[in-house]
C-alpha cells in the first residue's frame, strides 16, 4: 500500500510520496511536506501511518495556527483524521489531495489487472504478507484490514459464472450488498478499494477514480460569429452526479456536447478519465454514454429489441450473455414488465429509461444526459433522478442538464451556466447561499430554505451581466472548491486487449443494422402493404398507358429511382439523435452508410423486380397484339432449325467486326466455312417451340430472337451469295439461350442501377437536409430532372447540343441506354424513313397498320407503315445527332422520265449508324452508362459521409 499526496499551490503542482513515519506539512522548508500558501503556518500538520487502521492519520495541533478542512468540514485543534482515498485538504492558498493505492492484484506470484477465468473455483482475499503462490488465488493488498482471507469465490457453472460472497464486512455488486449473484457482462464487484469488471470470461481491475474524471480547461465554443461557451473551466471527479442548470439558450446542451466530444470546442482542452477527446481510441476504452434530449430509440421496435439490437451493436458476446445483460438492465430500470411493448407505446418516463438502458449496455464510466427531464411529470422527474443518482453507486459519473430546480437537491454539485459562462459550482445549499446572498447581502436563516427557483428569477431580473455574476463568483469563498484536484491516471494495461475481443466487427455491424432496419420495416403491417401496393399500382398504370415498350421500360426506369430516392430520402435526418448517439459508441461510418445502402437498394431491386412482372403481364391484358406469338409460330420454328445451306450448315455462334467508329459499333457479317454434314430431317417439338414463343412473348422478345439467328446472305434480288470458293455466306447468329440471358439481364441490371442510384441519392438528401420536411420537398427537385432528361420525353436526335451534353451524365439517362440496349440486342436494323428529317425506324418484317374508318355511306381503309415498338430505342443508340438531316433523299423511278418520286423508305441514311440488316449485338452504351451511375453512387457516398460528418458534429 503506498500514500500519496498531491499538492496544489502558488508553485503549481507536485506530487509526494508519503512514508512510514511521521512527516509534518506547512510553509516550512524543513517540513518535508512543503506548501507555498497564503500566510505562515509551519509545521501546521502531520501524517503518519497507523497500521491498525491501514491507512495515515491526519494530526492537527493544539493550537491550529491557520484553518483546515478536510472534505469541506472544519478540522478541530487537537483532532485526529484518518484519511481515505481521495480525501481533499485545504489549507489557506493550497489544496491537498489524499490518494491510498493499494498494491496490484497478485495471481500465481504475478501482479495482473486482468484475471481469466476457467472452470476451476477462484479465490479472491487478502493476500499473506510472505507471499505464498497459489494458481487458484488472486491475492490483494496484504495491508488492507477491510478484506478478508477468503474475500470471495467466483464459480462456473455451465456457462454462467456466479459468485458468492464470503466475507466479514461485506462485498458489493453493482453497488448493492449480496450473498450469491450469477454475473453479468459488466457487473462490478467492490471489494474494499478494489474495483473489478466481469468481460463475460474474465475480471478486469478497473480505477474508476481516474476513468471517471471530467476536467475542462478554458472551453470556448463559436459558432455563427457568436460565443455560446467563453472560457469554461470545470473539474467533475467519479461517480459525481453534477447537473448543469441554465436557461433556455444559456449554453447548457453546447457544454455538454462539447465535454462528451459530439461537439467539439472551438479552443479549449477536454480530459476524459484523464485521456484527450482527440484520443477517440483510449476513450473508448474509458466509456462514453450520452443520452441527448430526443429519443435515441427506434419507435417501432419493443423494448426487448431496441436493447438487443444496440447490445449485439456494442458487445461481441454469446448469445446467452446478452440476454442476461439485457435482463439485468431492464429490470434494473424498471423495464421488465413492459420488455415486449412497443417502444412507442411507453410513457415519456419509460421511453427516456430504455434510452439510458442502451447507454448502460457497455457500462460506461461517464453518462452525459441532454434534458432527461424534460416533458415528465413531477412523478416520473422524481423517479428519473433518483434513477440517476443510483447509478453513481457504481462509481458511474453521471453528467446532466436540466432547467428544472426542484430536485437539485439530488446533485452532489450543480454547475450554473449564463449567456456561456460558468458563474457558480458547488452543492444546492451553497448555490442558495451565493445567489440569495449576492441580492440581499445579507446571510439570514431562512435563505437556506428559499426555493432554489428563484435564482433563475434573480438571474432574469438582475441588471448584472454575465461577466458581472462570473467576477462575483470568483472572488466568493465558494470559488475555491470549484475546481479541485483530480487524481492521477492510472494505468490500464489490458483495457484495450479487452476492447478489442469484445469489439464487433464492421461486417457484423453491417447484417445487424440491415436486421434492425428490417424488423423496424416489418413491425406495422402497413408499411410492406405500402412497399408492395407501389409497384402493383404503378406497374398496373404504366402497361394500360404506354404503348410503347421503349416508354414502358423508361416508365418503369423513372419509377425505380422514385422508390429508392423515397425510401432513403427520411432514413438517416429521421433518425439523427440515434446516428449521434451510436456514433459516440464507436460504431463505424462506412458500416453505417453500406447498410442502408445494402438493405435499401434490396427492398427496392424487389419493388423495381416486382414493377417490371407487373408491366409485362398488363402490357399483355391491354396490349394483347404485343404477345400474340401465334402468328409467328413458323418463323419460331423456322429459327429453332438448323440452317440448311447448299454445303452444310452455319455456326449459331457470332462473329462480327464494327462497321463505325461511332459509339456503340455495328456489326457486319463475314463468311463462315460451314462443314458438309449428312442431311437429316428436323422435326420440331411443339412443346419447345410454343413455350419459347410464349416465353418470348411474355418479355417482349420475339422479334430479338427471330432475328438473332444465322441467315443467308443474298442479292438484291434474294440470289444467295458465294464466296471464291463458292459457298454460301451467312451471317453467324446469337444462340437463343443467349438472347434470353442478355437481354433480360440487360433490364434487371438497368433497374437494379436504377435502385441503386436512386437509394443513394435519397440517402445523399437525407444527409444533407436537417428535417424531413426538407427530405420530402427535395425529392421531386431531383426525380423531375430525371424525367425530363432521360430521353424519352425528348429523344437524343431532338435534343440540342447543351440539353444532350447535359443529359448524358444524367441517371436515368444512363440507365435508360442499358434499356434500349436490352430492347436492341439481337435485332436487325429495319428500313428507314427516307423523307424526315429524324430517321423514324420501322419493324423488322415491314408490317403495315390498317385503319377503318366510314365517310357517309363509304367504308374506307388505308395502310400504312408500322414503326418499330422500339424505334426510340434506335433513335437514342442509331442516330448520329451531329449528322442529323444530312441525309439526301433516295429516288425512285417516276412515272415518265421527267417526274421524280421519292422513296418511303430506304436502307440506310448518312446520319444513322447502321444499314437495314445489320444486327445488333454491341454492349459499349452499357459499359460507358455503367461508369456513369458508379461515379454517380461513388460520388454520393462520400456525400453522405461528409454530410454525416458534419452532423455528428451538430453542424
């Protein structure tokens, strides 16, 4: 056991170790103990050991030259004090701060802070003075009367530890006598002035003397050109239950967060447990709760959720553990009879108690508390507190602050905070006699029964300023003891081991986050019904409407972006106070963000999966004439066929070449060297070929397919053409497994970009924004735009130069390109428009629309040629905008030599990339377009973190 003695005095501050024997302390330098105080007093004191008592005796002579207080109580003449740990003397002009450190905890001969625990029965008690060693042991201080020989037992059982006290004078758990207690994560056992912490498989020696301190220095904080805080300087030493008092707008909750490091000062210095707030790592270790004013709770969840969630959040333990931690806190609380209510379903009282129940889960050594009070009755306040103030048994700091006097008399000390300066500390009775006494100037009896709310009345009232009430304090007697010496560190040798093994991982963090969203989303009926009546409704809506399938497609694309912008838009400004406070527990940014980006884009890719079923099967209730497959049965199994060719047959496999330097590249056919095979008939199977049309159909494919296989290739005037060794050339083909494959997976990455992009600029909103009003008005800012430079509304060949630059960094444009380039592949480029100025692009086999229509008596009709189902599609991807209309017409043979006519339609123009015939198989719009919405989802990420950043901050 050692003694030491810090002194604090006009020459600054030491630290002296105190001996056996007797030493003497005044102004003195023979005095071993040597002061530099206000006066001369010689030799005023003396300390010195007694054994009996195992600790040093304070001895005041007769007669006490100057005055003494030990703990703030007035030392007599002649009186003998022994000292406990942390005693605080004062002398005139000094302090003095007792610390008794008692000897490490010795196993099998070895000082450890840290003791493992196994299946065999482990003592704890004082240790023999001649140092026997004994594995099942841990020794402590043999100088320390207060312990016992056998002190304490720690047992396992199963999977539980319990342990059992076997003791003269008692041993505490959690601040609470007992006899037999199974432990619990986090449980603290005191024996003596040792302190130690069950981890779940161990006991680790805690100091919370030094771990529980706060102490500022100077803080300021600026903020808009204002001073919130000016020059705050405050000590708060473990397990005080210190309340910060002010008016609304004073400075309270900016102390506060500037103290637990949520804000940090603009200049000042901030000691937690003696560690830096910039050491975010060490603090950690110490443990920081803090409970701001807003609920820190999802709503939706039951109490017994929100608690596990945030314990698995916090704690690697087994499952086992956390559930007893989570019983043991709510029924320490007062919790357990509500465990499976809806945290909405509380009272004020309750939902602030599950808040400080998370903050308890990975037992911290500070608690700092925004407004706890505030909105309860006087019956929950009064619980609330008392609550409070029972947990500092534990040597837990508790920090709060509130408005309210009427239970100040709880704090072991209230700190007063006007227009941001500290203009008293010290306990409730002190408080009445500074405030009372500064008005009246006069020290009448019944000041110190005045209620303390009138000090808020005087504060209001008063002509004094600020500064004015700050010199006031400082020259009072009460100014002294305002900031007294906080003990030495100590040193936490295995804390950050311990950390570390209970530490969760950022992969885990990412699943249980994505869990708890989950359970939030699903706790109410209402909102699946809402996540699946969008789709159905929307899908309904867009195949009864669009009659195109390239509008469809973008209908569906727009759509998309809507659900994942709605869906992340409220997600993270709805839940700021909890992002605040899980931040301040150490839990990851990037883990944070991932899951909702993961979880979010999931629940939308389902929604976007789901919109696109819905389309297809309205599209063939409203628009039969899209999927009727029947008329094309021949042509289906004509393309099943193996080519026949005059030598042999052609590969199904391509083999193209791009035919233009423009983006994406054509194809062109080339010769295959077909090998002579024997001739056999092929007899189609009925089931294949009716299943694939109807398959086909279905999606909207038909044509992709027909046209994606191997033809022939002829002359003009369909002679078949040969190569110099005279075969036939054709044009290679896709498989049909691969036309399927692609252009379906063409669409489902379309919309799960989309799903994305949308998800991520929502989320981007929701960090920026500071309510969710804002939230709301933002997303139609930005979906709009998507529409209107999407392509759709206005094709590419429309566009100006500007409007089309612009578009093409645009989302859904990017998204829109994947569409088109699934509504192409396989295609063949049809004939073309020959007289507009915008190439209008007609179907594959050249059909033709008839209308019917009546004039009088006369039954009239007309055909005319029928455009393309995708011909926006190839206006977006075909078309060369800069060459748009630089196309000379194509003429056709009059009816005598000086007449002229012009074609209908041609094969191939100048301002379009392809000639009538060419397939279409080229993926460059997909790649440039897939690089577009990565940069877009790269760049809102980290928007999201620095506008997470900045939130975390309060800014």
């Amino acid at each position: 056991m050692t003694g030491l003695l810090r002194i604090i005095d006009a020459s600054g501050e030491r630290e002296a170790e105190l001996s056996r024997g007797r030493m003497t302390l005044g102004t003195s330098r023979a005095d071993p103990l040597f002061v530099k105080g206000e006066g001369n007093y010689p030799s005023l004191l003396s300390l010195s050991w007694e054994p009996r008592r195992a600790t040093w005796m304070l001895n005041c002579p007769l007669p006490l030259v100057a005055p003494v207080t030990v703990n703030r109580r007035a030392v007599a003449p002649g009186e003998q004090i022994p000292l406990t740990n942390l005693d605080i003397i004062e002398l005139p002009g000094a302090f003095l701060q007792f610390q008794r450190v008692l000897a490490p905890p010795v196993r099998a001969g070895q000082p450890t802070d840290q003791i493992s625990l196994d299946s065999q029965p482990l003592v704890i008690g004082r240790g023999d003075p001649h140092g026997t060693v004994d594995a099942a042991r841990v020794d402590l201080d043999p100088e320390e009367i207060a312990i016992s020989r056998v002190h304490a037992m720690v047992e396992r059982d199963g999977d539980n530890y319990f342990l059992t006290d076997r003791s003269r004078l008692g041993t505490e758990l959690n601040g609470v006598a007992f006899t037999r207690e199974r432990l619990v994560f986090g449980d603290r056992m005191r024996i003596s002035g040792y302190i130690f912490e069950f981890t779940g498989d161990a006991l680790r020696l805690i100091h919370p003397e030094s771990s529980g301190t706060v102490s500022a220095e100077n803080l300021t904080v600026i903020a808009a050109g204002r001073r919130i805080l000016d020059q705050v300087s405050l000590n708060i030493a473990a397990g005080e239950f210190v309340g910060v008092l002010g008016g609304s707008g004073h400075g309270k909750t900016t102390l506060l967060n500037a103290l637990c490091g949520i804000n940090p000062p603009t200049s000042g210095e901030v000691r937690l447990g003696g560690v830096p707030l910039a050491d975010r790592a060490r603090l950690r270790e110490i443990g920081i709760g803090y409970v701001p004013q807003d609920d820190i709770v999802h709503r939706e969840l039951t109490v017994n959720e929100a608690i596990t969630f945030s314990a698995k959040l916090r704690l690697r333990l087994p499952p086992h553990q956390i559930d007893a931690l989570v019983s043991r806190i709510t029924t320490r609380l007062g919790l357990a009879p509500h465990a499976h209510q809806r945290v909405a379903d509380l009272s004020g009282g309750q939902r602030k108690r599950v808040s400080i129940a998370i903050e308890l889960l990975a037992k911290p050594s500070i608690l700092f508390l925004d407004e706890p009070s505030s909105g309860l009755d006087p019956a929950n306040e009064e619980a609330l507190m008392t609550l409070l103030q029972s947990l500092t048994l534990t040597k837990l700091t508790v920090v709060c602050t509130t408005h309210v006097l009427q239970k100040a008399y709880l704090f072991d000390r209230i700190l007063v905070i006007q227009s941001g300066k500290l203009i008293f500390a010290g306990n409730s009775d002190e408080a009445r006699r500074h405030f009372l006494l500064q008005s009246s100037g006069e020290d009448h009896g019944s000041l110190q029964h005045s209620p303390l709310e009138r000090i808020y009345g005087l504060l209001a009232n008063s002509s004094r300023s600020a500064s004015d009430w700050e010199s006031a304090f400082r020259g009072s007697p009460f100014a002294a003891r305002a900031l007294p010496p906080l003990p030495r560190a100590q040193p936490m040798h295995t804390s950050r081991e311990s950390s570390d093994k209970l530490k969760v991982n950022q992969f885990t963090t990412f699943l249980l986050l994505a869990a708890r969203q989950w359970k939030i989303i699903r706790s109410d009926f209402l909102n699946i019904a809402f996540l699946l009546v969008q789709p159905l409704l929307i899908g309904f809506l867009i195949g009864w409407v669009a009659d195109k399938a390239a509008l469809r497609m973008f209908l569906c694309i727009v759509a998309t972006m809507w659900f994942g912008c709605s869906n992340g838009a409220q997600q993270i400004v709805g839940e700021l106070p909890i992002f605040r406070r899980e931040r301040v527990s150490g839990q990851g940014l990037n883990a944070y963000v991932l899951s909702k980006l993961g979880f979010l884009s999931s629940v939308t890719l389902a929604q976007a999966v789901l919109l696109l079923f819905v389309t297809l099967v309205f599209t063939a209730v409203f628009h039969p004439e899209e999927v009727d497959a029947q008329n094309i049965r021949k042509e289906f199994a004509d393309r099943l066929a193996p080519l026949e060719l005059l030598t042999g047959e052609s590969s199904t496999e391509s083999d193209f070449s791009a035919v233009d330097s423009g983006e994406p590249a054509a194809n062109t056919p080339s010769t295959s060297r077909p090998e002579q095979v024997e001739k056999t008939p092929w007899q189609p199977n009925p089931v294949v070929i009716g299943s694939l049309m109807k398959l086909a159909a279905f999606f909207q494919i038909s044509q992709n397919i027909l046209d994606s296989g191997p033809r022939i290739l002829t002359t003009s005037d369909g002679t078949p053409r040969l190569d110099l060794q005279g075969r036939q050339m054709v044009v290679p083909g896709k498989s049909v497994l691969n036309v399927l494959l692609v252009a379906l997976g063409l669409r489902v990455f379309a919309v799960a970009l989309a799903a994305l992009t949308g998800v991520s600029i929502g989320l981007t909103i929701s960090s920026i924004v500071t309510n969710t009003t804002q939230a709301v008005l933002w997303v139609p800012l930005v979906l709009i735009p998507q529409i209107l430079f999407g392509g759709v509304v206005v094709t590419v060949p429309d566009m100006s130069k500007s409007v089309r630059t612009f578009s093409h960094i645009m989302p859904s444009f990017a998204a829109q390109r994947i569409m088109d380039t699934a509504g192409l592949y396989g295609l063949t480029t049809p004939f073309l428009t020959n007289r507009t100025k915008t190439p209008l692009f007609l179907t594959s086999r050249g059909e033709k629309e008839t209308i019917e229509w009546q004039e009088g008596k006369e039954s009239l009709s007309h055909s005319y040629d029928k455009l393309s189902p995708v011909n926006m599609s190839w206006q977006n991807i075909a078309v060369i905008p800069g060459w748009l209309g630089q196309h000379k017409q194509a003429e056709a043979p009059g009816s005598d030599w000086s007449h002229k006519e012009y074609r209908d339609t041609v094969e191939s123009r100048h301002d379009v990339r392809f000639s009538k015939g060419t397939p279409f198989w080229s993926l460059q719009a997909v790649q440039f377009a897939t690089g577009i919405l990565v940069f877009w989802n790269v760049a809102c990420y980290g928007t999201i973190l620095f506008g997470l950043v900045r939130k975390q901050t309060g800014k």
